[in-house]
C-alpha cells in the first residue's frame, strides 16, 4: 500500500509533515502556531484488515476497540498540537505493547525474534491478542509467523515510526514535548460486565507508570483540568499506562507521556455502540483540556526564554 504525504495545514517548518498511510495512521499538523503538545489516539481504529481471520464476532472486537476517541480529541491541531491516530484495530496488533510481549504459543512455528511475556500477554492481550474480551479465543489454529511479522511490519512499526518521530521533532524544536496518549475505558471494571453495577470507574484515569513517565506537573494540569470541569479522576488506578507512554518518555530529559483513559458512559451505549446526547458535550470539555495543555507548556517555554 502506497505511503502518501496528504495536503493540509503544516505549521512545522523543517520536514514534520501531515501523513496518511492508508488503513494504517493519520497525522494531523498543527493549524496556526505550534505548541510543544503531541495528542495520539491508538486503539480507536476500525478498519479491519482482510486478512484477520478470528473466531469472534465483529462485535465483539468493535466492543473492544477505544471506539470515537480519536473523534473526541480531533481539535487538537486546532491548538497547536500534532494529532496521530491508528486506523487499525488493537485486536489485530496493538500498538501499545512491546514487540517482545508475544506468547509463541499462538504461533505455529518459531518465533526468531526474543520474548518476554509481559503481564498483558500473561492475560492473553499481548501484542497479538489470545483472548478477546471478556475471554473469547481470538483464534481456533495458531498463526503462521510471517503474518504476525506482516502484521508488525506493516502497522505497529509505521505507528511507532510515526510517534517516535513526531516526539523527537517536537523535542528537537522546543526543546521539552508533552504528549497525551488518550484512551478510554469500560464503564466497570469488572470484564464483561457493563452496566449491572459493577463497580464503577472514575470518569478518566490518568496513567504516568507511577510517575515514572511524565513530570508531576502534566499530570497535575490534566487532572486539575478535568475536576475544574465537573469530573472524577483516578490516577494510576487501574490503568498505570502501557508501552506507549513508556517508550519514548524520559522526564529528566523534557519528554513527558501520560495516558488517559475516559469512562466510555461518559459517552456512548456500550452495548449498541451508538453515541449518546453528551458526546458533544465531552468533546467541548476535552477542547478545553487540550487548550489548557497548550497553554501551560507554551508558557513554559516562554518562561524559560526570559
Ligand atoms: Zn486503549
């Protein structure tokens, strides 16, 4: 599949470009001057690749997606930020784990590459999933190795290409880059069960891997945000953040990544799938987190330049 540069607004002198890999990501420049602010949404893809053949309904994988995430956060170029979003499903390949967090016991022959089963695939949501929530097998034969090579090659890589690149030219720019790594979250935390009082999320949870990814601060004006706003937050329970908020931060070095995951209650009927009346609502409030973002690490820079 061809890699094609699309038109659209490109504050970013110097090469950072908007991008568009077919059925694969999008990255969106920003519109107007540029805050050191990189938004990216990975799990709300929905384009299902011809060549994933599973045991589960279709339904069951949408349920599984972070479904209109990237709609809720599409302002964000709006205010100055980089936007990228994952067109392909989680279920197929996630692109928040580690390419050694992979049961070879899904494969029908060897792996080359290492492993190191993490906790997600343990739970059998590794890099390439085992069971799809709450716990349908994913796939009845194991998989051939060149696809899940295929699978790395042509959609995890680009995806983590895409991010890496982007934080590093935000970085290189400015000098310190803030990146929110957005999600969202069944309304219970027990699996499977929605809406038959299990027990109940916080409207978004905020995950730094224990103030491990991001300076206190980012999480601090996130979370302020969203309470000034009318909502609960939860940090780091039960959502820590994954792979992408661990792969490319290093707070000591100005490059800070927190996850957020919103309470999809807030937004959307789990079972049908279908917005409800405050989807837009939600999204106004999340235009002001983005603006409020932007603002504190813009006068950030400007502080540091006086
Ligand atoms: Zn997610």
């Amino acid at each position: 599949m061809p890699i094609g540069e699309v038109s659209g607004s490109d504050d970013l002198s110097g090469g950072l470009r908007s991008l568009s890999i077919p059925g694969v990501l999008t990255r969106a420049c920003p519109i107007g001057p540029a805050s050191p602010v990189v938004v990216d949404s990975p799990h709300s893809g929905s384009l299902y690749p011809n060549d994933l053949v599973c045991s589960v309904p279709r339904m069951s994988l949408r349920r599984a997606e972070d479904m209109y995430v990237e709609e809720l956060f599409a302002n964000a170029p709006k205010f100055g930020a980089i936007f990228i979003q994952a067109h392909f499903p989680r279920s197929y390949i996630d692109p928040n784990r580690a390419l050694d967090d992979l049961d070879p016991a899904l494969l029908s022959s060897d792996w080359p590459d290492p492993v190191k089963i993490g906790e997600k695939a343990q739970l059998g949501h590794g890099l390439i999933w085992r069971f799809c929530p709450p716990d349908l097998l994913m796939y009845r034969d194991p998989l051939p190795s060149s696809q899940v090579h295929r699978r790395i090659n042509k959609y995890w890589r680009p995806y983590h290409d895409c991010l890496r690149t982007s934080i590093e030219y935000i970085h290189q720019r400015f000098g310190e880059v803030w990146h929110l790594n957005c999600h969202s979250m069944p309304s219970s935390r027990r699996p499977g069960v929605l809406h038959r009082g299990g027990c109940a999320q916080a409207d978004f949870v905020l995950g730094d891997r224990d103030g491990t990814s991001c300076g206190q601060e980012f999480r601090v004006i996130v979370a302020d945000t969203l309470q000034s706003l009318g909502y609960s937050v939860a940090i780091n329970d039960p959502y820590k953040g994954v792979e992408l908020v661990r792969a490319y931060s290093n707070p000591a070095a100005a490059r800070h990544s927190l996850q957020i995951e919103i309470n999809r209650s807030l937004y959307m009927n789990e079972r049908t799938l279908q917005k409800i009346s405050y989807f837009e609502a939600l999204k106004a409030d999340l235009d002001k987190l983005i603006a409020a973002i932007a603002d504190f690490a813009t006068t950030r820079l400007v502080a540091a330049a006086e």
